[in-house]
C-alpha cells in the first residue's frame, strides 16, 4: 500500500507563528498592474498569464499552471486528494462519479482565477484597485488547497464530531506543517497561517481587510466550491443537473461599499445564474447526495469509524492522511472490533444497509426528536443499540448492534445573503438592493422545501430487511417512538 502522509494535529504554538510569519506586503493593485506582472518579481499577477504548463480537465479543457502551482500539487499532501473521490460511496449507485478532491481543487483554482481577472478588468469601478497583492495570491493559493485536509470519503467522518476535527482545522494544520509550508514560504513568500485562514477563519483576532474581502470568493452564498462541485458532480453522476451559467456569473462581480465595508456583490446580470445555482444545489441533494442507497453507505462508514474510535483500537489523528483505500484496509485490519471489520465488509463487497422505514417532516414532534439525534452521536448509537435489542426480543431474531442504523442527514443552510446593484435601476426599484428585495425569494421558502424533501430514515442489514418490514407498523415503529 502506498505511503500516505501523517500530520499530528495540536494546537499551534505560539513559536512556530513566530516563525512562519513574514513581513506584510504593502504593494497593492495600481491601475497599471492589472494586466501586467508583480512589482519585484519575475512572476505575473495571476498565474494563467504566463502558465508553463497545463491540465486538461472535464469541465474546463485546459487549466494554466504557473511554476509556483506545479511544485504546490506535486506536493505528497495535495497527491494524496487523488486517491480522496470527491462524491464519496456514490460511484457505488452512478459508476462515473470516480472523480476525486484533486480534480475538484484544480476547478476551484481555475475559477479563483477567473473571478480575479473579471474583478481586476473592472479597475477603479468596482475592482480591485487598491487591494493588496499579496491576498490575491493567498486566495489563489488557498482556493487550490481548501480541500487539503479531507477525509476520505467526502464529508461522511464528520458527522460523528468529536473527537473528528473539521476537515477545514486538520487543513490549517496540514499547510502550516507539512512540505506545502515550504513552498509557500520560499516560492510565495507567503504566511502558511495567512493562507490558512482563508480556508480555516479564525475567531479570535484580526484578518487582513483584503484578506476578510476575498474570502467571500471561497465561502460564501456565492463561492468558487460550489461552481465548481455542482456541474462536476452532475456531470460524474451523468444527470441533467447542477447548470449554471458560471461565465456569466462570475462577468457580474463586483466590489461595492455595503454600510461603509468593502463587499463582493453581482450586478442584475447575476441574478438569473445565482438562482439556477440555488435550484442545482437542491436537485443535487435530492437525487444524488440525498440518495438512499449512498446515504445507507455513509452511516455504514460511520458507526464503523464510531465502533473502532469506542474500542480504542483507532485514535481520531490516524484517520488524518489517509485516503479511501488505506481507511478501508485499517477498519478491516484484525486488531478492529468485530462491527467495525463487518460493515468495512459490507462497504467493499458492496453491500448496503437497506431502508425498511422513512420519517418525514410531517411526523412533527417524532421526527424532530429523531433529527436531534444528529448532533449526539454517542446517544444515535445508544438508541440504535436499544432498538435492536428491543426488535430482536419480540421478534426472536438475532440482530447485531452494527445491523440496524439511523440515517439523519445534516440539516442544509439555504440562506443567500447577497446584494445586487443595478447601474440603470428598473422604475420601482434602487441602486442597490438584497438578494431578497430583487428576487422575494425568502430564506424560509428555501428552507421549507429542504424540510419537506430530508427524510430520516431506518436503514437494516439485507438479511433483515424482509422480517422488520412486515412488522414495521405494528411493531417496529412504536417500539422507536418509546425510545425516542
């Protein structure tokens, strides 16, 4: 098995701030540098200027790569995203979807750059003139590598929180500690904690102001990520999904003055993108990231993980570095505990938990009691535990612990906190206006329909599919409603 790398992940000690920290960089965009190369340096502003090489993607054909990017993803830490699918267990269900976290970042990168000519072409008028170089080469550097402390897997790790770290920590842990620290110091000359903080905000002191702009670029309603993952993913699933019109949207960003603080906001040319970019993001939670079968796989992954971190047979810094293969390879390993080894089994052989009840939102009180099980990890595994034992009594069957799991999807932000200016306002309308005044689309209409959609469900070994669905009303639904 291939060697992946290892990173401890401890607090950061003030030292090695210290350390890391180079000087700020007072040079900022003049009019004259928008199209042109850096002061003092022999490299351009943006990297597709002068690229020295290229990757052909699915999505964008040629991607540019300057010097600096090649030595960043030839890196063992960015290598790894290759081994890393972006969608998860969801190939299992739409063989396509194989592509990986390496190919998502290199998209990610190549709209950062986009989005940066677009709002440099715009100079003194709702540019970037005037903001410092140095943050425009951090977000582009950070863009690249927001996805470097993943899981394997997608998201699915997370959900068990603690002692899971968020994959945007184990991030800033990766950077400001491993080989990409050195190149961002040397070939950069940028602060691995800058750069750091664009993919992991800090709560407790002060960001650059150029830096608190840009970063809206990376996450936010209106994001790079999500440009790139939601025609990627429908395009790997092969469904008629995630389209929007990202040259269009990004043609329309624009820096303007929102209560005296810089903002990135879009024109009225934005408006129709942005909403095709709310409807894709919600068709693709409905039939693929919702879907039941990839859903029964990422709670299978998760009590495997949650089984093996109660044995104490696996420490929360072991899953850090790894990839798909080499996780599957450590929860089948013979030291892991009997449920553990058994749904890694079941996970490679392709074998899913099968659904045998669904609740919906319209159960009222039963399905909020059920949705808070969400955030208590150790009480979802306790009432699971119960519910089997339960089951297996009345019904004189045998069920193992590991044989009978909730499936509670995280509950989803639909919010779209962006402004809109129009340079010749419609009679009736202003300047400048919310998302919500242009469109009267309400963040509560959004988070309605997500609420009627998100189901929780009971997802059961193949062998007890048959026994526990003939008794689902009589037996097993007010058995759970008592335990719950």
């Amino acid at each position: 098995m291939e060697h992946t790398p290892h990173f401890e992940v401890n607090d950061r000690e003030q030292s090695t701030k210290m350390e890391r920290t180079q000087p700020v960089d007072t040079s900022v965009i003049q009019p004259h540098m928008r199209h042109h190369w850096i002061d003092n340096e022999d490299l351009p502003l943006l990297p597709d200027m002068q690229p020295v090489s290229t990757v052909r993607d699915s999505l964008y054909e040629l991607i540019p790569l300057g010097p600096r990017e090649i030595k960043l993803i030839g890196t063992p830490e960015f290598l790894r995203l290759q081994q890393v699918k972006q969608l998860g267990f969801v190939y299992r269900i739409w063989p396509g979807a194989t592509h990986t976290r390496y190919e998502h970042s290199l998209g990610c990168y190549h709209l950062t750059v986009r989005a940066l000519r677009a709002l440099l072409q715009r100079g003194e008028r709702g540019g970037l003139d005037g903001v410092a170089v140095s943050s425009i080469q951090a977000l582009v550097v950070a863009s690249l590598l927001h996805d470097i402390g993943h899981y394997p897997y997608s998201h699915t790790i997370e959900e068990l929180g603690s002692p899971i770290l968020l994959h945007e920590r184990i991030g800033r842990t990766v950077i400001e500690k491993s080989s990409i620290a050195d190149v961002l110091e040397r070939d950069y000359h940028l602060s691995p904690e800058r750069v750091a903080d664009f993919i992991d905000p800090p709560k407790n002191r002060q960001r650059h102001p150029d830096d608190e702009l840009l970063s809206h670029l990376l996450s936010g309603p209106l994001d790079v990520d999500k440009l790139d993952y939601l025609p990627r993913d429908a395009r790997g699933c092969n469904v008629p999904y995630g389209g929007v019109d990202v040259s269009r949207l990004l043609g329309s960003l624009l820096v303007h003055k929102v209560d005296g603080k810089r903002s990135i906001v879009v024109t009225h040319k934005g408006v129709s993108p942005l909403h095709s970019l709310l409807h894709a993001r919600q068709e693709m939670f409905d039939n693929i990231y919702w879907h039941h079968t990839s859903r029964a796989f990422q709670v299978m992954l998760v009590r495997a993980v949650q089984d093996a971190l109660q044995s104490g047979q696996l420490k929360a810094d072991q899953l850090v570095g790894l990839d798909d293969y080499s996780l599957m390879t450590l929860l089948r390993s013979e030291p892991m505990p009997q449920s553990t080894r058994a749904l890694a089994e079941s996970l490679t052989n392709r074998q899913p938990h099968k659904v045998v009840l669904e609740i919906s939102r319209m159960a009222g009180r039963f399905f909020n009691r059920l949705d808070a099980l969400f955030w208590d990890a150790e009480r979802r595994r306790r009432v699971e535990c119960q519910l089997g034992e339960r089951l297996s009594q009345v019904l004189d069957t045998e069920i193992a612990e590991h044989e009978l799991l909730f499936d509670i999807p995280r509950p989803e932000k639909w919010e779209m906190d962006l402004n809109i200016v129009f340079e010749h306002p419609p009679v009736g309308m202003k300047p400048f206006m919310s998302w919500v005044e242009v469109t009267g689309l309400q963040p509560d209409d959004l988070a309605r329909y997500e609420q009627h959609q998100r189901r929780i469900r009971l997802v059961v070994s193949e062998r007890l599919r048959s026994s526990l669905t003939s008794h689902r009303d009589d037996i097993v639904l007010p058995t759970l409603e008592e335990l719950v």
